[in-house]
C-alpha cells in the first residue's frame, strides 16, 4: 500500500516536471516598443543588432497627427517612396507581427523617411 503510493507520487511528479520543461523549452515572441524615444526622427538603425523572430510584434508609438507607419517593398523603401495605393496606419499605436524575412517599415509623412523615419528588421 505504500510503496503503490509513492510510485503514484514518483509518477505525478514526473509528468509535473516534464509539463515544466516542455514549457521552459518554448521560444516565446517577443513585443518591441519600436525606437528609443517611440517612432520618430531617430528611430533609424533602432533595429540593427536585435534578434527579431517571426512572431514577434512591433508596437510603433507616437502623437497621432505627428507621424504614420506604411509596409513599402525594398525599392520603394531603398528610395523612401510610399506608393499611393500603400496602407497607411495612423492610430498613434500601431501593431505588426513580423513574418519571416525582412519587412520594411517607413513613415507616410512626406519627408520624413527621408529625414530617417524607416527600419527593416529582419526576423529569422
Ligand atoms: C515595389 O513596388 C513598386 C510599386 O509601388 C513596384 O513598381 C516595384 O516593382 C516593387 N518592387 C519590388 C522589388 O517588388
Ligand atoms: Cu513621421
């Protein structure tokens, strides 16, 4: 009777351990706040160096009316064009999750990618 207790026990804690590890194993995604001072004029290079993951969620923060976040191709971004037909987001908090690859993020203001408003992070 109470050797078939403690295997019950050994048994519990055996799979409680295992739940614990399988959890400790998972990557989570990770949220970034994008720029140091938010998104504006020197969020350039914010990215470079930081280990983006597909799944992760950039939060792009500023005064709404002051800047706005578009999703351009590489040639639009390498030359700071926001084409007419781009989505412009402009809620002064905007939210993406990063696929794998590099995405190109520039602000919609006119002007300002050219004065640095734009990142390209890559996720792996
Ligand atoms: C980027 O989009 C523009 C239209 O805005 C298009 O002319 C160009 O071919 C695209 N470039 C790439 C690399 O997809
Ligand atoms: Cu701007």
């Amino acid at each position: 009777m109470y050797n078939q207790e403690k295997n019950i026990n050994v048994m519990v804690w055996a799979v409680v351990l295992l739940g614990v590890m399988l959890e400790s194993n998972k990557v989570d995604a990770t949220v970034w706040n994008v720029g140091d001072n938010g998104w504006t004029f020197d969020v350039q290079g914010w990215e470079s160096g930081k280990n983006f993951i597909a799944g992760d969620t950039l939060v792009f923060n500023y005064k709404v009316g002051d800047h706005s976040v578009a999703i351009v191709n590489e040639s639009n971004y390498k030359g700071c064009i926001v084409p007419e037909d781009a989505q412009i987001y402009s809620s002064g908090h905007d939210e993406f999750v990063l696929n794998k690859g590099v995405t190109y993020f520039v602000c919609g203001i006119l002007g300002h990618c050219d004065a640095g408003m734009h990142i390209a992070p890559n996720a792996a």
